[in-house]
C-alpha cells in the first residue's frame, strides 16, 4: 500500500471511501464489523491527512479518482464494491464512470447541488468559515484535537447526536480536518468542475443510502437530484436516527446496510 489505510478480513472486495477533510479513521469500526465476511479496504484519498499527494493540477473529483485507481492498481483490485460517504461518495460514481465498481453504496453523496446555485455557493463558504479553527487546531496540535471546543462546531455536521461519538474518534477527526493539504484550493476545483452528471447513465448495481438527519446536505437541496436522476434499478435505503457521517454514530447501522446493500447486488445486474 502507498498511503494510509485500514484493511482487514477476506472475501469479496469492499473499498470505503470517507468524506470531504477526513479520513479513513471514521470507518474503522465498520471495517471491523464486515472483515468477518468480506476484503475490506478504508483508504484514505489523495490530499487527505496520511493519503498521497494531490498536486495541484489534479485537484477535483477526476484527480482523487486517479489517485484510488493507482492505489486500487498497486493491489491488484481491478473492480471491487465501492462504499462512499459525501465526497467518498461523489468520488465514487465518477469510479462508477470508469468501470472499477462492481456495485456502488453511495451514501449521503456529494454532487447533488445545481451548478453556481445560492446552495452550491452556502456549502463552500461554510467549509471556508471552518477554516481558520481547522488551521488553529493545525498549529496546537492534539492539545487542540482533543477539546470540545474544537470538535463541537465540525462534529455538529457530522452528526445528529454528538454524544455517542466515540471521543476518540471525534480527536481523530480533528486531526483529519487539520491536516488536509488541499483544504481551501480544493474548493475552488469543485466550483470549476460543478457537480455531477450523468447519473442517469450509473450501470452497476447501486443503492443510495440517506440519513435521516443529514442537516448537512439536506435532501431538497442535495439528495433529490439523486432520487429524480439516477435510473430505476437504483435502491434508496434509510439510515435511521443519523447524521451525515454516520459511521461515527452507529457504525453497526452503517455495516449492516452495507451488507444488505451487497447481498442485494450479488443478485442484481444493474443495467446491461
């Protein structure tokens, strides 16, 4: 392996992709619930804290989806089930595009927004507003990953209840945000590419899992353009009683509708 991952259990190939500023840290647990049956792979993407470097002029979508397919190529995964969570999830209906997803769980995806909408603009300016306690934290160091005051404001998006987040895992979080290289130009790539197209044309298997409290990506204003676009053989699946990642909340939750999800799709075609 190239960069930083967890990886664990044999079977059929799972890779977990995480959201936007984070890492594969916030899948750890659900790794250890589905590595009983399946090959599961949390890697973290390019420009993200311990994942390899995004350069500048890859910077987007189509960039970090060359960098998973070189890591995805180092070991040998030709195709494999890709599971994403907001960007992770963006991400993988452009790995979808390409041919490297067997089946897709895409969940609370990114890219949903209508290009250079009031929506599109709100989101990138509240990542911008983040910024400077995510740089703060970057200078204190793990005296600051580790106080509420810095994992209250980021952990509210992540999450409906903050108070079963593993505290732990919550440090870890910020130390992700902290770190991640390609925080504020990122954003700027986004804007230049504009969100998803296509997604009536998703051929593999995919089911497209929502929370039933993401106040961070709001159904009407995210996730509906899924819901209308994306062809009829697509699954919608809620998460109950969640956020928007809800692999901090519940990660049992989070395994077992991703083993619905892939037991569904061992005895689906998609589209031919």
């Amino acid at each position: 392996m190239v960069t930083s991952a967890r990886r664990a259990g044999a079977g059929e190939r799972v890779l977990l992709l995480h959201g936007f500023t984070l890492s594969h840290h916030v899948w750890h647990r659900v790794v250890d619930e589905l590595a009983s049956d399946y090959d599961v792979l949390a890697l973290t993407m390019p420009g993200h804290w311990g994942g390899p470097r995004l350069r500048w002029r890859d910077l987007g979508i189509s960039g970090i989806a060359d960098g998973i397919e070189r890591e995805l190529d180092v070991i040998g995964w030709d195709t494999c089930h890709v599971v994403g969570n907001s960007l992770g999830g963006q991400v993988g209906f452009e790995l979808e595009r390409r041919g490297r997803a067997a089946s897709l769980a895409a969940i609370n995806p990114g890219g949903g927004w209508k290009r250079f909408s009031a929506t599109e603009f709100r989101m990138g300016i509240g990542f911008v507003a983040q910024f400077p306690l995510a740089a703060l934290a970057r200078v204190l160091g793990d005296r600051a990953a580790s106080q509420p005051l810095f994992q209250r404001p980021i952990i509210r998006n992540c999450s409906h209840d903050m108070s079963v987040v593993d505290p732990a895992d919550a440090t870890d979080v910020i130390r992700a945000v902290s770190r991640c290289s390609v925080y504020l130009p990122i954003l700027l790539a986004f804007l230049r590419d504009g969100p998803l197209t296509g997604l009536d044309a998703v051929r593999a298997p995919t089911s497209l899992i929502i929370s039933e409290f993401d106040s961070f990506f709001l159904r009407e204003k995210f996730i509906q353009r899924f819901v209308d676009e994306l062809p009829d053989h697509v699954q919608e699946v809620a998460l109950p009683g969640v956020g928007h990642i809800p692999a901090l909340e519940n990660p049992q939750l989070v395994a077992a509708a991703i083993r619905a999800h892939l037991d569904t799709a061992a005895h689906r075609d998609g589209v031919a």
